[in-house]
C-alpha cells in the first residue's frame, strides 16, 4: 500500500510504494541543507528512487544526497536511481562519487530543444548498455515536427551508460 507524500525537511517531499519485488521511493522538490534522509534510512531494499520531479539541488544538498547513498551502501542495499532531470545528471558527470560506487542508473532525462520553434522538451532515455548512441539522436519537436536537438554536451549523458 502506498503512503501519501511525506515531508524529508525543506522543500523535499517523498512517496513510498512497494513495487516489483523493490521499494519505489517518487522524490519531488529541491534537494537542500534542510533535506535530511533519515526517514528513509530503514527502508528494505532492494530500492529504487524516482528522481524526475527533483528540480533543484545545492551543494549542500549534494553533500546530504551523497551521505544517504553511502549510508544504503554501508547497509548493503541495492539502489537504483531513475528519471533523472538535468539538474542530478549534471551532479552525476561532475562529482565522482556522487552515486556512490554500486548505484545503477536506470533512466534519465535528456533536455532538448528544436531549433525552429525554440520549444524545449525532456525526453525520457533508457540507460542499457551500448545505448550511449542514443543521445543525441533527433526526435521530432512535439510541436512543429522540426528535429529537436540535444541541449546538453552529449558526454553529460553518454557517461551514464555502461559499456555493451
């Protein structure tokens, strides 16, 4: 049974839901000095969080995050991060140790923008091995059908994906 969004201080809130056998933890809002993980410490693994409507994140909120990634590694859980926005891959290409040494990326959001009509669109990538050649490819704009291009260095995302 899922429990309503609960509060992890600051502007941070969090879902928990039993799914396929793993816990599924949904994240939504900023990631701060005031985030603080604790609460969910005692989850039973293995876990997986939805991080797609994270939509902001300081360094000290790099600083708790990395903490709490640690801290289920030191409890031998196994951690899967998917729907990552920009703002967490960006964290993730920048700071190596960032997702800890055992966590998987399962997903992320690549920023793209078509070059006709200035729409931006997120579009959802799956992170499977060899599948780095997917970046950057063009998909239509949602809009004006014109190709969409990535708004991001492809090396942002390409780092990702595990090697085939």
């Amino acid at each position: 049974m899922a429990r309503p969004d609960q509060d992890l201080g600051g502007p941070l809130r969090y879902r928990v839901e039993p799914r396929s056998g793993a816990t599924w933890v949904a994240l939504t809002g900023n990631i701060n000095e005031a985030t603080d993980f604790t609460a969910l410490h005692k989850l039973q693994g293995p876990i997986v969080i939805d991080v797609g409507d994270v939509s902001r994140i300081n360094s000290l909120g790099v600083r708790n995050w990395i903490g709490f990634v640690h801290h289920l590694e030191s409890m031998g859980l196994a951690l899967t991060v998917e729907r990552c926005p920009p703002v967490m891959v960006i964290q993730m290409s920048m700071i190596s140790n960032f997702m800890g040494h055992s966590a998987r990326v399962k997903s992320a959001m690549a920023p793209y923008l078509c070059p006709a009509c200035k729409h931006e669109h997120l579009q959802l990538v799956e992170i499977a091995p060899g599948g780095a050649g997917i970046i950057g490819s063009k998909i239509p704009c949602p809009k004006c059908q014109t190709p969409m291009e990535l708004d991001e260095l492809p090396e942002t995302y390409t780092q990702l994906f595990p090697a085939a």
